[in-house]
C-alpha cells in the first residue's frame, strides 16, 4: 500500500511517500529521521532486489543509523552498516545530515539514492552519488559538505522513482514538501518497477 507520512518538526516539515514494487507485499527500501536540538538527519537505505531480503538489509543499515548517529560521523556510519551487511544482500544508501549549530549540510553516498537540495537563495545543488554497495567489501563513500545560512530543501530517492522532472518540480515546490511530493506521486504510482521512497523537506 501508498504510504504518505507528513510529520512537523522544530526546524521545519518532511513528507514521505513509499511503495512497494508491483507483485511484492514489502517494501524493500528503508529510511530514518530524526531530529535533535542542533541537527535534522534522514537516511534512505535501497536493499538490493526486492521483497523480504532487500528490506532485511535496508532494515539492518537504518537500525544502525538509528543506534550510532549521535557522536558518528557519516563515514563512520557507512562503515558500520557495510560491515554488518557482509554477509547480506547489501544496500545502496544516502545520508543527509543538517547541522543546525555549525550550519553546514553534510551528505554521504553510496549508490544510486539520489538527492537534491536548495539552500537559502534558491541555488539547487544536485551531488554526484558514488559508485556501488554496501555489502562488506571495501568502499569509499561520497562525501560533500555545503555551508546554509537560514534556509534548507531536500529531496532523496530511491532509485525506483520516476525522476524526469523531478528537477524542475523540486525547485517550483522546495518551500512546500507536502506540494511536491503529491505531484510526483501521480507520475510514480502508474509504473512501479521497482519499489520507491521519496522524502521531500524543507528546514529553517
């Protein structure tokens, strides 16, 4: 089933929506959020393939995120979760933390989750994802890190959402998740060839 979650925070607003892939009962994409007093941070983890296997592992990276994000860095993170996924199927992941304190945006990849962001005066970055997966081999995640001043917009995605336009619907909805994410809902709904977890925010 659709699964739309639209949840206020101190900073700001997140919307979620999440599917299955056709012909499957369970989601094999996983994501967490949460929100301290000096940063915002949300996860999507996309297991390999679908169905029960694909979310044992998406499960298995968040669950580490959710224990080990206060006091760990993203490379830190990415390292713990490629460890415990050795012997699993493994999972592609994206990371995006806003430090409300230092005011930066740090971002961390492996694979294709993609990301999108706009920060402050309407400049929309889009990082480069890097190559591979997590499942116990050795890996480099990609990292960027972007300075804010007041205001932050994001998007991340598992790669089973439709994303011609995406760009474009980003910018013209950045300040309003709930917006965005129900236009791009009518384009994913029709052809879900793979499961999709889109999480749309906007911090300030």
């Amino acid at each position: 089933m659709a699964n739309i979650i639209e949840e206020d925070h101190l900073k700001g607003k997140t919307v979620v929506y999440q599917k299955e892939k056709q012909g499957y009962s369970i989601c094999g994409d996983a994501y967490y959020m949460i929100e301290k007093d000096g940063y915002f941070l949300v996860a999507i983890a996309d297991g390999l393939g679908s169905g029960e296997n694909a979310n044992r592992s998406a499960r298995i990276a968040v669950n580490i995120i959710k224990k080990q994000h206060a006091g760990t860095s993203l490379e830190g993170l990415f390292s713990t979760c490629n460890a415990a996924l050795s012997k699993e199927r493994g999972v592609v992941m994206t990371i995006l933390k806003i430090d409300y304190d230092s005011k930066r945006i740090l971002y961390g990849n492996i694979g294709n989750v993609g990301c999108i962001l706009t920060i402050d005066d309407g400049v929309c970055y889009r990082p480069i994802p890097g190559t591979g997966f997590l499942a116990g081999r050795r890996i480099t995640p990609k990292t960027y890190e972007y300075p804010f001043d007041s205001e932050v917009s994001f998007v991340l995605y598992s790669d089973g959402a439709e994303v011609h336009n995406m760009r474009d619907r980003f910018v013209q909805y950045a300040a309003a998740p709930s917006e965005f994410v129900q236009k791009m809902v009518g384009s994913n709904d029709a052809t879900r060839k793979d499961d999709i977890t889109i999480i749309s925010g906007h911090m300030k």
